[in-house]
C-alpha cells in the first residue's frame, strides 16, 4: 500500500485495507493494516491526535516494537473513528471503557463498540453497532506452541496434544486467536482464566457462553503467519442473519 497526503481526517484507506466480514458478523467494520506501514505516518499524526495519558502509556512500554505498536493500534483507530463519528481524529473522545474492561486500559467511545489487536506485525480493528472482539495471534514456533497450550481448556489441549507437530502452531494460534477475541468482547481480557471457556480446537469454533458467537477470520494474502478471530454479540447476528 502506497501512502497518500495526510487531511485533517487522516488517510482515507491509504495505509489500511477493509478486511471482508463473515455473514454472521452483522453491521461489523474489519480493517487490518501492517504496523510496519502504519508507524512513519503515525508519528508525524501523533503530536496533535494523541493525548497525555496516551502519550504516558506509549512512552511506559520498554521495547521499542511495543512502543511502535500501541503507536500504530492508536493512531489507526482515532483515524477510522473518527471516519465513522465525523469528526477529527484528536477530537473522537477516546476514554476508558466501562467497568473492569476500562480499568485494566479498555479505550472506549460512546456509542460505537470496537476491539483492536496486533501481533507479528499485524494489526486489526473491528468497529460496530454491539459488543464485540477481536484478536490475531502470530502463528508461534514449536517451543512456543507447547507453553501457549499449557493452559489453554483441558479438552483443547487434548485435541491439540493430537494435532500433527508440523500443524500444531497455526493450530494453537487458532485457539487463542478464538479465545483472545471472546474474552476482550465480555470484557474481561486475560483476567479470566483461558482453561475455563472451551472455544474448540477444531476446525470450526464452539460456542462456550450463551450470548456470543465466535467467527474465524481469514486474513487474506501475506496472511498466512498469523490467525484471527472475531467475537460479537449473538442476538445482534442472529437478528441480521434472519432478514
């Protein structure tokens, strides 16, 4: 992707790509883009759009890639909000979320719910009209895999436990991708113990709580060393799938 001027909005679609979502996702706005891209511009956007406490919580990071990334993630989700609001982006009014979520760093916005996540160089956002949440999980090396499984449900590590070597990382990916993306839409994050919801290790997720509906997301080209998932409320789906 090639960059183009910078407005008073920010770039229109020049840095990120939508990203197609799946039927049962409802009124739900994907996006992805590559940190890599989304950092240069960000900071010559970060002086006017970020504010203090956002300036605090980026300068707290102690890796540079981290710094970059929250960078990114930030300056990319005050550009496409304020798209959506109609406003500028120094202007959306970004603040904690409401209830534990907020108090555990949860941006929020009234009246328009949206998750955000990188990994690998990756970087997602989803918008929308309910509650939602999304996570991508660059695909680990072996090593990796066998720590990220270890407490994961007990049924997950079984089956993954059975998952040939060679498949076993993207696997995993998977299943945190799945169980990531569950847990930011209840708002709960990595709070709540990751054995506890079995979001399935299979090829199709399972639906562990009444309420939501767990979407994998295919990322598309230069996609492949990462996965994705997507959660959203199901009364709201169900409600659109219906018409």
């Amino acid at each position: 992707m090639t960059e183009s001027p910078v407005s008073s909005r920010g770039p229109r679609h020049a840095l990120w790509t939508p990203l197609p979502a799946p039927r049962r996702a409802g009124d739900v706005l994907l996006v992805r883009a590559r940190v890599t891209e989304l950092v240069p511009w960000a900071r010559t956007v970060e002086a006017a759009w970020l504010d203090p406490a956002e300036r605090a919580r980026r300068d707290g990071f102690r890796r540079e890639q981290d710094r970059d990334a929250f960078l990114a993630r930030r300056c990319l989700l005050r550009a496409v909000l304020a798209e959506q609001l109609g406003t500028e982006p120094a202007a959306v009014p970004l603040g904690p979320a409401p209830g534990a979520a907020g108090r555990r760093g949860r941006p929020g916005v009234p009246g328009l719910h949206f998750s955000l996540s990188s990994s690998g160089g990756h970087v997602l956002l989803a918008t929308g009209p309910r509650e939602l949440g999304i996570d991508v999980e660059a695909v680990p090396d072996l090593a990796g895999a066998e720590q990220m499984s270890r407490i994961l449900h007990p049924a997950e590590r079984r089956r993954l436990a059975r998952t040939r070597r060679g498949r076993r990382p993207a696997a995993v990916a998977r299943v945190w991708a799945r169980k990531e993306s569950l847990l930011k839409a209840m708002g709960a994050g990595l709070s709540r113990d990751p054995a506890v919801d079995r979001v399935g290790a299979g090829r199709f997720p399972r639906r562990p709580l009444p309420g939501w509906r767990i979407l994998d997301l295919p990322l598309g080209p230069g996609g492949a060393d990462a996965r994705a998932a997507l959660t959203v409320s199901e009364s709201w789906t169900d409600r659109r799938v219906r018409r």
